[in-house]
C-alpha cells in the first residue's frame, strides 16, 4: 500500500500571503470576537507554520489590527463621492455606496464594528481612522467649505445613525434605494440646520 502524497504547500508572493492570512481573519472574525481568533487556525487554514504568520505579523496583535484596517478600507473603497456632480449627488454616492457596503457583508461589517467596541487601542484608532476619512468626505462632497467642530460632530451621529439603520434594515421595512433616500434626505436636514444664516 502506497502512502498518499502530500500536496506541496503553495508558494505566495508576500504580497499574497498577507492578503491571504487578511482575508481568513476577516472570514473568521464573522464567527468569534477578534481577540477569540486562533493563531494556530489561521496558520492551518493557509497551509503554513504558525511560524511563518509572524514572519508577515510581528504579534498576534498586530494581525489583528491589519485585519481590522483591512476590512475598514474595503468600507472606503466602496463609500466615495463621484468625481463630478451636485453636492447631493456625491453625498448619494456616498451613502449608496456605505449602505450597499454593509447590507452585502453585513457579519463582516457588524464583526469588525464588535473588535472595535472591545477596547484595544490600536483597533479602536483604526476604527476611528475610517470614521474621520468618511466625515471628512461627507462635508466635502456636502460642499461644507470650513467645516465646525459641531459640523464634524453633527455628521458623525448622522454616519452612526446610517450604520444603525444600514444593519438592521431589511426589504420588509424598507428597501435600500428608499433607506438611502432617506439617510441623503436626513443629512441635506443636519446640514442645513448648521449652515449660516443670512442676515
């Protein structure tokens, strides 16, 4: 009886492997809390030596964090204003891109918001880094030339309110292009109420 041969464990670019071990983590992190995330099931997921992780991830840490930044910048990729258009129509880009982001990858989205509520610091800074990058777009795209610090602080419960309602929407209650009506609508409002008056 002969034995089995072992498939040869596929050689990856760095490049490669990292994106590899990422996109596990984020599969994972769907299942459990990050810091509930084995090192050891990741390894063996991608066929390699827990070893050869820490080669790509100093720290068990610091996997986690690229986990994290990397579901983060898939959010950002997808919620950008349009080149050109009418500040509502980049402000729509925004948020149809936000909202089709969330309802398509909604465990994903929900688990990497949940590693952010746990507390570490340098994922709690990653989750923060997004939230300025998607204000600071808003007010752009919004027109808002010189933004206030209540203005930043208006649409920053604006976005928790449209990642609260882009969760727990479904079709029964409200569909995605009224939801994003409805968020476009709810922000031309906050917008509004802060602008100046003339005199």
């Amino acid at each position: 009886m002969t034995a089995t041969p072992v498939p040869a464990r596929a050689r990856l670019k760095p490049e490669e492997r990292r994106g590899q071990l990422i996109g596990i983590g984020l599969r994972l992190l769907t299942t459990r809390p990050i810091h509930a995330m084995s090192i050891d099931e990741v390894a063996a997921e991608a066929g390699i030596s827990r070893g050869l992780l820490f080669h790509y991830f100093p720290t068990k840490r610091d996997y986690y964090v690229a986990v994290v930044r990397a579901g983060g910048d898939r959010l950002l990729l997808h919620a950008r204003a349009p080149d050109e258009g009418t500040p509502g129509e980049r402000v729509r880009g925004i948020v149809d891109g936000f909202v089709s982001f969330v309802q398509r990858r909604k465990d994903n989205y929900v688990a990497v918001v949940r590693a952010a509520a746990g507390g570490d610091e340098r994922v709690l800074e990653v989750f923060e880094d997004n939230r300025r990058v998607l204000t600071d777009r808003v007010l752009e795209a919004a027109g808002v030339q010189e933004p206030t610090p209540l203005h930043r602080l208006a649409v920053r419960g604006w976005l928790a309110m449209a990642e609260e309602m882009a969760i727990g929407a479904t079709e029964r209650v409200v569909t995605t292009a009224e939801l994003v009506d409805l968020l476009v609508s709810g922000l031309e409002q906050v917008m509004q109420r802060f602008s100046p008056r003339s005199t």
